[in-house]
C-alpha cells in the first residue's frame, strides 16, 4: 500500500507541475500579452489606463522571468491544497488527543473490539497504526507458541511497522512546497536583475539623453519580479511551516498512541 501512494504521489507531481508550466505561459501570452490590453493595440505600447487592461498589461511587461514565477505560485498553491487535504484524512474525524484517551480506556478495561471499533469511526494514521497493533495483539494473544516477551515484541514491531507506513504520507510532497520557498526569491532577483540590465542599457544608449520610456519599463520589469518572488515566497514559507507543525502533531499522536497501546498490553501481562 505504501509504495502504491507513493508512486501516485509520485505521478501527481509529474503531471501537475509540467501542466502548470505550460498552462502558465499560456496565459501570459494570450491574456497578459493581449495586444488589446496597450495603446496602440501592440504589446510595444503603454499599457491601457483602464483596469483589468493596465493589470494585464503592466505585469506582461515584467518580462520572460514572470510566468516562471507565476507558475511557482500556482504550484505552491496546489500543493498546498494538495496536502491540507492529505493531512486533513490524516488527522481523521475527531481530535487525536481525546482519540488516544478513549482507546486507553478501552484497553484498560479489556475491550480491544470496542477499541477497534473507535479505529474505524476516528480513521487516519493514528487511528491506522492503533489498528494495526490492537489487530496484531489479537493474533498472538492466544498463540501459545509464544512467550509473554515475544508477544509483546510482536505488537511493538507491528506498531512500529505501521507507522513507518504512514509517515512518508504525511511529508509527501512536502518538499516541493520547500524547494519552491527557496528558489521564488532567486528567480525573482534573476527577473529583477534583467530588468535593471534593461534600465542602464536605455541609459547607455540613450547618448547622454536619458530615455524616460525605457528607462521607466526597465524599472518596472525589475519591481514586478521581485513582487511576486517575494509574495511567492512568502506563501510558500507559510504554508511549509504550517504542514511541518500539523505533520508534528500528528506524528506525535501516532508516537503516544502506540506506546499506549504496547504499554497497555505490557501491564497486562500477555
């Protein structure tokens, strides 16, 4: 089961992340760069004073860097959502704390079906690996071929099992969203660094006459790049520290929960 959500993850990341790309530059071109949205009717022009026009238009003239950058925070964003939903199912229906709680009771009182059966209404990965160990406790429980020790060390390897399972679940992905926190600020500097090249290339060759035209397209390519680098990075630090804290939670629920468990069945003497 593992390796099959992996390779779906796996695949997902394949197919969005180039279809964002495409889809990014299709946009620029044929919505941003509409020739409509300048004077003139040709993207040479000023951009229109009416908005959406003079929006459309003032980030076409950002340059080549800004579907790059655009296509990173739309791949941010849907990773993001991506991934709160994953966690979201992970976490399952109620809270873990109260979920560990329950569980406890139950086995301390010998109700191991009642116990699973609050598995299957909680659901997610704490509820899983609390399955897996309760399931595994009820296979050797009455196996008089082994040892208290040996059966105790079976729930324990099964739980332990269980939750090397889960956990690349949770930060699947993860890194995409890290790695785009990274590089936004970059490739914005490259877009900002081109359009200030562009700035004193109008002043150079401007022959002592500065050309205010250019001069002006060229700071504005550099401000619009470093805008959405910056905001797309900023989206995506966020987010990344926000999954990082509820993927600790969790794996801090599944760490109690099967100490619980194997602690549980320990006390009660196999």
């Amino acid at each position: 089961m593992s390796s099959e959500k992996k390779t779906g993850g796996s695949l997902f990341a394949i197919i969005v992340i180039p279809v964002i790309i495409v889809f990014c530059y299709v946009i620029f071109y044929t919505l941003f760069g509409n020739p409509a949205n300048f004077k003139g009717g040709t993207t040479a022009g000023h951009p229109l004073d009416t908005n959406p026009q003079w929006f459309y238009a003032t980030v076409y003239k950002g340059g080549i860097i800004v579907p790059i950058l655009m296509s990173i925070v739309l791949i941010v964003i849907t990773f993001t959502v991506e991934r709160f939903i994953t966690i979201s199912k992970a976490k399952g229906r109620g809270r873990i704390d109260s979920f560990i709680r329950e569980v406890r009771t139950r086995l301390n009182n010998d109700q191991v079906n009642e116990a699973l059966e609050l598995c299957d209404t909680q659901r997610g990965s704490v509820a899983n690996v609390v399955r897996s160990g309760l399931q595994k406790y009820q296979n050797v429980r009455n196996d008089n071929s082994l040892d208290r020790e040996s059966k105790i060390a079976a729930v324990k390897d099964e739980l332990e099992e269980a939750t090397q399972l889960e956990l690349p679940m949770l930060t699947k992905n993860l890194f995409i969203i890290s790695t785009c926190a990274s590089i936004a600020t970059l490739v914005g500097l490259i877009g900002t660094v081109l359009g200030m090249i562009k700035s004193f290339g109008a002043l150079s060759s401007a022959g002592g006459t500065v050309d205010a035209a250019e001069l002006s397209a060229g700071i504005s390519e550099a401000l619009i790049n470093t805008a959405i680098g910056i905001g797309g990075s900023c989206i995506a630090i966020i987010m990344y520290n926000y999954f990082s804290n509820k993927i600790d939670a969790i794996t801090h629920g599944i760490d109690e929960a099967g100490f619980t468990v194997s602690q549980t069945f320990s006390a009660k003497n196999i």
